[in-house]
C-alpha cells in the first residue's frame, strides 16, 4: 500500500522513504532479504539522483540511468569497486525503474557498463577525426561552455580519463605545457599512492592554446566549480554532453575521446593505424621513418601514456591484431 501523497507517485516525500516504500508495496510482505539487498545498493544510485538535481520519481529518465551505469563503470575502473558488485548496483537501479514504469523504461546493460575490460575494440573510436572535435572545442566556447570544452580537450588530446581530467590543476599544466611541451597527469590515476606515477603526456598545439585562454578563464584550480563537489560536476558534464554531442556527430561517452587519443597515438609511433581504424594514417603527422617503434614498442609506450599496467588492456582502445 502506498503510504499517499504527490510527492514521488505517492511513496513518500524524500527518494530515501519513497524508494523504501516502493520496493515493499511492490514485493509485498516477504522477500525481505531481496528488499534488504535492493535498498542497500540503491543508497548509492539516491546520492546519484540528487547530485543530478532528481529529487522525485516523475523526474527520472533512461539518461540518468545511462549516467549512474557510467558512473559505476568509472568506480569499478579504478578498483573502488569490485566488478561483481558493480553489476549489482546496476542491476538495482534497473528493478528500481522497471518497477516504477513497468517496464516503459529499457535497461542498460551491467556487464557493459562495467566489465570494460574484457571489450576488444573492433570500430574506430568516435572522435578521431579533429575535423570533428575542434569544431565542438570552438563552438562549445562560443556557447559559454568552457568547462566543458577544456574536458574533451584534456581527454582528448592527453588521453586523460574523466576523473583525471577533471582534477587536473589548470595552471601547473599551463606552465608545463608552455616550459616544457608536456601536461604532467597525476591527481585522479588509478592505483592508489602507492602504485601511482605521473604521466608526461606530449602537449599538442591545441591544448597549449586551450589552456592559454580557456584554462586561464576558469577561475577555479581545476575544471570543476567550487560550488559542485565531483559527483554533482560528474552528473552535470555528462548530462550536458549528452545534449550536445550529437550536434557535432561525435559520441557522448568521454571514454570514446580517449579511445581516439590512443588509436592516433599508435599512428603517430608506427607509422601505421591502429588495428580497429579503416581509415588511412595521412590523418595524422607521423614520426620519421628512422624514429617509429615496432609495434610492441608502441603498445607499450601508449599503454603508459593511458596510465595502465597492463598492454593487454590496450585491445579496449585500439583494437586487436588478431
């Protein structure tokens, strides 16, 4: 029985009661341990909702639960959280909002918003091409947007994951950038402090010039406001690209930037194309012939520049010579 009220479908006035209520009216007396289990982990997609500015049911959408699927991906990424239980998480809010709107809404997939790792890249990466990603820095500028195009900057053409685009100190890197060609990545890297090592990532024109002007712009240290903590700037880029990436042809995954900043990466080394691009190398500037690496080498040198461990991961990025 709902507990009344217009307040979220009348379950309740706060997400927390109303989501409490709706998996009891909708699992009836029993199966306690199933509620118990679905209301735990939906905590963490209720923190979510609100840092989107979701504060009622009616409010919901598949956007913000390709988000929070995102966001969990991200977590599980940098080891915060096991992949099993990443999968839960995703698996909750999607019982969460077929119980809502009886099914009206489709679910996302757990095991690929989460289990990236095993993915073996088979089409080239949205955002390859600078004739598509300049025009979006440039007009994303003209829009006021300058956060926004200083991130897909940062992710593409540093290869910086989200999180560490997002942490990035603005002005170190500026001077970096201008003293020594490079932005050094270290805040937001996966491995904790212990494994951590910072990134010396070749800074192309473009960046040395986004960070000259729009980096300077932002009075802040980094990209995000100082009146938004991580999570409440995470929901808000994503939210807001996802509106306009499609204006640009381009994918509204950050992922798919950094994808693009290691396939162009392989080019830049070997001479030749990554393994899952069609299209010819001549895109890029290539190193001399006497200067390429074997590919060995180049998946090597590019998996470090993406902060992994591993060169097997590099199959995500760039595809598979098998």
């Amino acid at each position: 029985m709902k507990p009344g009220g217009k307040a979220n479908k009348g379950y309740g006035r706060t997400l927390k009661f109303a989501i409490r209520n709706l998996l009891k009216d909708k699992f009836g007396g029993g199966n306690h341990a199933t509620r118990r289990s679905h209301a735990a982990r939906l905590g963490r997609f209720r923190t979510f909702l609100n840092a989107s500015g979701v504060s009622d049911f009616k409010q919901i959408e598949r956007d913000h639960l390709v988000a929070y699927g995102c966001y969990i991906g991200e977590l599980c990424d940098y080891g915060e959280l096991s992949i099993a239980y990443g999968n839960n998480l995703v698996s909750s809010a999607n019982v969460m909002l077929d119980l809502l709107t009886n099914g009206a809404i489709a679910r996302v997939s757990p095991s690929q918003m989460v289990g990236r790792r095993t993915y073996v890249r088979t089409a080239e990466p949205s955002g390859l091409d600078p004739d598509q990603y300049r025009p979006a820095i440039e007009d994303l500028i003209d829009k006021g947007h300058d956060r926004l195009a200083m991130m897909i900057g940062i992710c593409r053409l540093a290869g910086a994951r989200f999180r560490e685009a997002s942490l990035l100190c603005l002005a170190d890197a500026r001077k970096s950038a201008n003293r020594v060609g490079e932005v050094v990545i270290s805040k937001g890297s996966k491995g904790g402090r212990a494994k951590r090592k910072p990134r010396h990532i070749p800074a192309p024109e473009l960046l040395v010039e986004l960070l000259a002007t729009v980096g300077t712009r932002i009075a802040d240290q980094t990209v995000i406001p100082t009146t938004m903590n991580y999570i409440q700037w995470y929901a808000y880029a994503h939210r807001t690209w996802r509106q306009l990436a499609p204006e640009y042809g381009i994918s509204s995954k950050f992922h798919e930037l950094r994808a693009a900043y290691a396939c162009e990466r392989w080019a830049v080394l070997t001479g030749a194309p990554a393994p899952c691009v069609i299209r010819p190398v001549g895109l890029f500037d290539v190193l001399p012939v006497e200067q390429r690496l074997s590919v060995a080498d180049a998946r090597l040198k590019v998996a470090i520049e993406l902060g992994h461990g591993r060169v097997d991961v590099l199959t995500s990025y760039c595809g598979s010579m098998k």
